[in-house]
C-alpha cells in the first residue's frame, strides 16, 4: 500500500525510550515496504542537531540487531530531520510547521506521556496544522474512567475522534491477528463460539520476569491498570465480539465495542489481586507498597450471545513461565453413550498470542485396544516466532493508511474503565506469592465448578 495521502510523519518524544526499541526498526520495516517514503520530523528536547538524531537512529538499529547498512535501513535514516525545542513553547511547533512545509496531510504521533497530550495538541493546533491530520497517541488512556474522559475531552478540543488513533500495541501482535482470521475464515469455528457449546473462557498473561527498572512506574499503576483494562480485555474481545458488519474490518471496532460494554463490573468477590515476594525491595518501590502485581478476575457478559459463560483471566509477573493463552473450553457431549464417567476433558480450542502463534484443538480419540478408553490429542497449527512483522511497523503504517480498526476506540477505552474501576486502589486486599508460582492459592476460588487453571507452559 502506498502512503500518498501522508505528506509527512511527525514524532514527539523521538528520542525516548519507545522510539529506541521499537520505532525506528518499524521505520526501517515501513520503508522496506515501501510504505513510508516522506519526511519523518522528530521533536524532542535534547540540544541536538540532526545528525545526532540521525546518529541515535543508527544506534537504535544496532541495539535491535539490524543492520543499519541495508538499503532500507539508510533510506529511513535519509528521511530523519529533527526539531529541538521545549514541548511547553509554541516556537517549537511554528519550527515543526516551518520544517514541514507544503505538506497537507500530516500524522503526529505522541510518544509522551498523557499528561502532555492536551498541551502538544494545542501547540499543532497553535501552528495551524491541526484540521484534517491525524493524531497517534500511545497508551494509558487515563488512570480511571474519569481521567479518561477529561483526557479526550482535551483531545476533541483539537481533534476529532475518527482523527485520533490510540495505540495498544497488543492489537498489532500477529498471534492476535491469528485470533481473528482464525475465526473469520473458517467456517467451522464460529458457528461454535457461544453460549450453547462453549462451557466458560480462559485467559492467562504469564510473566517470568519482575518489574525490574520500571519499579517506580509500576508502583504507581498495577497490573489492572497496566495489562488487564487494555490489553486483556482487548484480547477477550477478540475472540468474542460478533462478526462485523458490511465489508472488510472497517466496522470490526464497533463489534468490540459493543462487546466490551457488555461485561458486568468487577467486584470484590470477584477480584483476586497479589504481588510477588521481594516487591517491595525494587527500586522505585514504595515499602509499604500494596500495588498488585498479580490479578485475576471472573466476569461474564449480558449478550444474548455469552449470557452465563464465566469468563476467568489472571495475569501476573514472577510467573512460571511468559506465556499468554485464551482457552474456550466446551461443553460435555449431552450423553455418556460410551460410559466414560467420570468423562474426559472437556473439547478445547486454544490461541496462543504470545510468545508464538498457535491455535490448538483438543480432542477425545479411542485409545487403541479394547474397551472404550478415551484419549486426548491436540490438532495445532503452530508458528514460530521470527517472521512476524513488528508490531509498530503494522500500527504506523495503519496510521499513514488512515486504517482504524488496529486502534483502540474511545467507547471501548470508557467501557473498560467501567469495568475495572470498582476493584482499583485497595477495595481488594493483596495476597503475597512466591516467585516462580501460578500466584496467589486464592485466585482458585474464582474458577467454575470442576474447573483447573490452564497451564499454558504444559
């Protein structure tokens, strides 16, 4: 696809963390592509000129394993320019217009904090180059449901909602994608997604790692906040939201919005939350600290469709292994016509979203030999990580195209703050848990009846 309409791609906080481990290699993927061939500026504050910029790109390549001598590797650091001036005056967004010229069709994309999202769209609209861009903006989306709200409230200000793309760099994951294409082009799947086959759903994000050097950032967010009101629940709408209307994914966020907002609040009842032994002695980390870095939850949802499907999700840090799998469990046949009691496992369909792409369905096969002996055998497509593309490289290039449906939604944003805000702060005391473990023994609780977490190590 070719990226005509955009003239150029603007990047505030380019000299960041996020555009050093990810931005400039998906750079490199898009020019590769062919995708992007227009200026890209990047505005930060630094006290650099441009073949600094342009020198911390290269370093980026290199600290992500690419060569910075390919073709496309030189052609995307050709295409750097760079504006240094302090975000908080508006000389540096006149320099940006300036550096931008003729250009028309503009995309700015905020990689700073939320907090400095109303200020840098004031200032593009200050310079004259609001009406008609777009406007990419990295996740959190608010703190809560209220902070939500003012923060695009802000942003309508300046842009409105179909010019503004949201970033959740989850909805870009191949594995994700596989989710959905898994569903959609194949008819023997969807017909099965509800509540007359399908007994309840599973998810688990399993980290093995700590919080490591992002113990003050943590500190102050917590593992609902940080994975579960974006990601997870972005991840569960995937598999369960209706198929979208009309044509192609254009109608796709609708039907995850519709979904989403379904889903009953979260209750104390129904919240499990944990941190893992030696929390407390990360640097960053407030002593006293009861900030869960372990969560699970159960919830169900009020369609029609999955009326009385328990949905259970955990997710947590200092795991045994880091692995995230959504498993639709299905119901018993209605008869025991081979005398099975107690009857085997349950029918499952697996999709594994990180870290490699698979999709996995169990099952019952006679044991050879006499008798009526079942056996379990998976059916798996499997992909090894390594070819996928990188998740920024698909979501920049989504919003050069001006294509929607890789971004978060403002409705569904809202909807899942509904969702969590109950259980956020203290309303749900904090179990410890070993290092290593699945969490906390108390997240058991939240399972249905007869039913064991998935292990997706196993």
């Amino acid at each position: 696809m070719a990226t005509d309409q955009v003239d150029a791609l603007v990047i505030f906080g380019a000299t960041g963390d996020l555009a050093k481990l990810e931005t400039f290699p998906a750079l490199v993927g898009l020019v590769d592509r062919g995708v992007l061939d227009v200026p890209v500026i990047g505005v930060a504050k630094n006290g650099w000129g441009v073949d600094q910029f342009r020198d911390y790109a290269v370093a980026s390549l290199k600290l992500n394993h690419m060569d910075p001598d390919t073709t496309a590797a030189q052609k995307m650091v050709s295409l750097l320019n760079y504006v240094d001036g302090d975000l908080g005056d508006d000389n540096t967004y006149h320099a940006m217009s300036d550096m931008v010229g003729e250009g028309k069709q503009i995309l700015f994309y905020l990689e700073v904090p939320p907090l400095l999202f109303g200020r840098i769209a004031q200032g593009i609209a200050t310079a004259g180059r609001a009406k008609g861009n777009r406007i990419m903006v990295e996740k959190p989306f608010g703190t809560d449901l209220d902070s939500s709200r003012k923060l695009n409230a802000t942003m309508h200000q300046y842009f409105p909602e179909e010019a503004i793309f949201r970033v959740d760099d989850w909805l870009a994951f191949e594995p994700v994608e596989n989710v959905l294409f898994g569903r959609f082009a194949n008819a023997v799947v969807e017909p099965l997604l509800n509540r007359t086959y399908v007994e309840s759903i599973q998810i688990t994000m399993a980290e093995a790692f700590d919080v490591s050097d992002r113990g003050a950032f943590y500190d102050r967010t917590g593992a609902i906040r940080d994975v579960v009101q974006n990601h997870m629940l972005q991840v569960l709408a995937t598999v369960m939201a209706d198929p979208p209307e009309g044509e192609g994914l254009s109608n796709w966020r609708d039907a995850k919005a519709r979904l989403v907002s379904s889903l009953t609040s979260l209750t104390a009842e129904h919240t499990v939350r944990g941190q893992y032994e030696g929390y407390h002695d990360v640097a960053g980390v407030d002593p006293r600290s009861t900030v869960e870095t372990y969560v699970a939850i159960r919830l169900t949802s009020d369609s029609w469709r999955w009326a009385g499907v328990p949905i259970v999700i955990r997710a947590g840090k200092c795991m045994t292994v880091t692995a995230t799998e959504v498993t639709v469990r299905f119901r018993h046949p209605p008869r025991d016509i081979f005398g099975l009691a107690p009857l085997p496992h349950n029918n499952e369909l697996r999709f594994r979203v990180w870290p490699e792409t698979a999709v996995t369905l169990t099952l019952a096969g006679k044991k050879p030999g006499p008798g009526w002996e079942p056996q379990m055998e998976e059916l798996t497509f499997a992909q090894r990580p390594g070819s996928d593309q990188r998740p920024y490289d698909r979501l920049i290039g989504a919003a050069l195209d001006g294509t929607r449906w890789l971004f978060a939604q403002q409705d569904t944003v809202e909807a899942a703050w509904k969702i969590v805000e109950p259980v956020l702060g203290d309303v749900v005391p904090v179990h410890p848990y070993a290092k290593g473990s699945w969490g906390p023994e108390e997240a058991d609780r939240l399972l249905p009846d007869r039913d064991l977490w998935h292990d997706p190590a196993g």
